[in-house]
C-alpha cells in the first residue's frame, strides 16, 4: 500500500480544486448555482474530515 496515501479530505480538496477551476467558469445559472451548493457541502464534509 502507498505511503504517501492522501486523506479523505484532501482528496476532498482536490475535487473542490477541480471543479471551481476547470467547471464552475463553463456553467450559468441554475448549473452554476448547484454547483456552489455541491462545493459548499463539500467544505462543511472537509472539515468534518481534519
């Protein structure tokens, strides 16, 4: 098994990463606005994690 294994909540953060840099700039409206919601279920999931 890997050494360097990540932890949940920075896998966590490497989504967040991904998708406020590479999606969130492609969507409008209502996607966008889902999308805010799904990134800030992730941030209360993150610090739930560390």
């Amino acid at each position: 098994m890997a050494q360097n294994k990540p932890t949940a909540a920075q896998l966590i953060g490497a989504v967040k990463a991904f998708l406020e840099h590479e999606i969130k700039p492609e969507l409008r409206g209502h996607e966008a606005f889902n999308l805010m919601v799904a990134l800030k279920s992730l941030d209360i999931v993150q610090r739930e994690l560390e």
